[in-house]
C-alpha cells in the first residue's frame, strides 16, 4: 500500500489541480481552446484525443481518488461502460455479467453485442459458483456491479477477482452506487472501476458524465477504442466536475448518514413491505457489504404494501422529488420499470425482483425528519384518496 496516499478529502480538494500561473487563483484556470499547436510541442494536443489540460488533470483525480494509475473520463457513465467492454472484447469472445445491472447496461449487452459478434452470460446469483459455471474456453470478462441498481445486492469482490484470477480474466465493475468515497474495488483485486460520474462525483444534477480508472496496461485498450469512439467531454464540464469532486467527501458522508436513518424508518414502517439496503442487519449482503464498503451510501430501494399506489404516492411527495437519476444533494425518487430499466423484459426485471411497484430512493442531504414527514403525508394522502373512491 502506499504508505503516501493522501486522505480522501485532501485528495478531492488537492490532487490534479492546475496550477494558475499567471493570477495565481485558487482554483484550476479553465482552458475551452478545442484547437493547440501541434509543431515543436511535446504533447498533441485534441479534446477527443482526452490530453487537454483540464481532462489530464481530472483524471489525475479520479486515479488517486479510485487508487489507479491512471483514470479517463467520458460524456456519460454509459459512454466508458461501453467504450471500456469494447475495448477488451472482441467477436468471438464471451462476457459474463452479473444478473442485476443497471438497465442501460443490459441494453447494451442484450441488444447491441450478438451483432457484434460477442457472446455474454449472466449469472443466476453472486456467489463464486454462479459466476464459475457460466466461464467458457472464449470467456474474457467478469462484469460486475455492486452494490447493484436498484436492488443493492452485494457481490464479494474479493472472490470475483480470485475466480479471474484463477482463470486469467479481467475483471470490471460499476461503482456507480458505492462512489470513491465509500468503496475502493482496486483494493479487492479489481483490475477496472467504472463510474457514471453523473451522479456522486458531480452530485449536483447538473452534469452528464463518465469514467473508468485502471491500470496503465489495462488503459491502453480503453484508450485505443476511445479516441476512434469520441465520447470525450466539453472542457467547461470537465472543469465543473473537478470542482463538484472537491465536496464529494462531505456530502457522501451525509449521504451515508441520513440514508441509514432512513432505511431504519423504513423498515419499521407498517406501509412498506421491503427495503434493500446493505447497510440494514436484515439485508443478504450485509456481512459482505461490512468488509469491503467504508459507508453503506445513500441510494436504497423499497416496497409498499398493495393498498398504497406507487404512482399516486410519488405525485403526493412534497419535498423529494420524482426525478430520473440519482446521487444529487437533492432527494429525488423513481419507479425503476418505468425509467432505468424500462427497456429490460418485464418478464425478466420480475424475475430479478423488479417490479412495477419498486420504488429507488436516493437520499439526499436534507434534514432526515424532513424526509420522513414528507413520507408519512405522501402514504397518508394516498390512503385517505382510496378511502374516498372506495366510500364512493
């Protein structure tokens, strides 16, 4: 380990500034040419070629944050999930996924990779056998994502990485949902870490992008497919995430605390059925989720019971929002079957749990009893307006 890496605050505030030479401002200089000299330089410089000042020095940033060599950043999560899997498969290889992922994630796999000429499998569970049986001769990846959108299952990374190992695959993660802040996959033997930087790194709501960080090996065929792919940011949002990157320390530990007091009220709750948080006793993962996670983050999902409409309960909220992403300073709420997973089977997001009536939650940094009396006036109202039809 190395015994000099800064601490996590230090190292979101600190590492891959630039340095203002001429004013000597106190934060990074924004540099928007999209257009540099290329005679007598020593580097050639182009947005989409990821070398301009501001994306280097971003990405220095993410590799210290996720303990990497090297990082890359992107346009959106979905923009490095892709550009990163196509990098390392070619036709005639094979995948092997986790059963619960992000929707965009199977979309892509399931409708995109047989034309492509690549073969994938996804799991039936997260333990060392469900992952070993589906490994072929042609087998090149372990992809997975813990803990998962939206149902917060844990997959024990150490055994993942031992199982690659073993079998001399790469492994891949989405860590989307756990952020730098709370879980460090490279630690556990994970060769390559993804991120939709959408959401805790940017943390606002107002930024669409994404990352991968690796080793400078594992980089090389990232970057080789990522230049010809140019899903590249805009020097201004590049600038901006570096700054937002600077407070993801702090608002994820609030994240952290105010989603556990949540999930507890929750689960105690006598309208809600179910609520899939790993930091929660009850939760499968839980033991797991303990060893390799600092803080157990601030998305959860949940379930109401049948007399409460999840539909009609959102539109009754007052204060967190109904909204499509997640991870904002702001707490916002969705039905995954209708907006992340829309485009998966419903056969198959039922079989995974996911159902209509699910509800993901992303807490955001607001006073807990605050979200608690928005709740309870939200399944309040919704009763008293079935009542009303029932009466009628």
């Amino acid at each position: 380990m190395d015994t000099g890496r800064k601490g996590l605050n230090t190292i979101c505030t600190h590492i891959g500034d630039l340095e203002d030479k001429e004013y000597k401002g106190a934060v990074s200089p924004l540099y928007m040419s999209t257009s540099y000299a290329y005679m007598d330089v020593d580097v050639k410089r182009y947005p989409r070629n990821y070398n301009t000042p501001n994306q280097e020095a971003l990405c220095k940033k993410i590799a210290a944050l996720e303990h990497t060599e090297t990082a890359l950043i992107f346009s959106s999560g979905m923009a490095a999930i892709s550009t990163t899997l196509l990098g390392f498969l070619s036709a005639g290889d094979h995948v092997v996924l986790q059963q619960t992922l992000y929707g965009g994630t199977y979309a892509l796999v399931t409708k995109h990779f047989e034309r492509f000429g690549i073969e994938y499998s996804f799991t039936e569970g997260w333990e060392a056998s469900d992952f070993e049986k589906e490994i072929k001769a042609n087998t090149k990846v372990l992809y997975i994502e813990t803990p998962s959108n939206p149902l917060l299952t844990i997959t024990d990374m150490k055994v993942v990485s031992s199982l690659a190992k073993k079998h001399g695959l790469t492994t891949m993660i989405d860590n989307t949902f756990a952020s730098p802040v709370n879980q460090n996959p490279i630690d556990f033997g994970i060769d390559v870490v993804l991120h939709s930087a959408t959401k805790y790194m940017g943390g606002h709501s107002d930024i669409s992008a994404g990352a991968v960080a690796c080793s400078r090996e594992h980089m090389k065929k990232v970057y080789d497919i990522a230049i010809d792919l140019g899903g590249n940011l805009s020097e201004y949002t590049v600038w901006l995430l570096e700054r937002s990157i600077k407070t993801m320390g702090v608002r994820v530990k609030q994240h952290n605390e105010n989603a556990m007091e949540m999930a507890q009220f929750l689960n105690a709750h006598k309208d809600i059925t179910r609520v899939h948080y790993p930091g929660l006793a009850s939760h499968p993962g839980h033991e797991i989720a303990k060893t390799q996670m600092n803080g157990f983050g601030g998305m959860m999902s949940f379930e109401l019971n049948n007399e409460i409409d999840a539909t009609q309960f959102q539109k009754e909220l007052k204060l967190i929002k109904p909204s499509m992403s997640l991870a904002g300073v702001e707490s916002t709420i969705l039905t995954p079957a209708q907006t992340s997973h829309s485009r998966m089977e419903k056969s198959k997001r039922e079989a995974q749990g996911i159902t209509d009536g699910l509800i993901r939650f992303s807490v955001g940094i607001e006073e807990p009893q605050d979200l608690i009396d928005d709740i309870e006036q939200a399944i309040k109202k919704v009763k008293s307006i079935k009542k009303v039809v029932l009466q009628s």
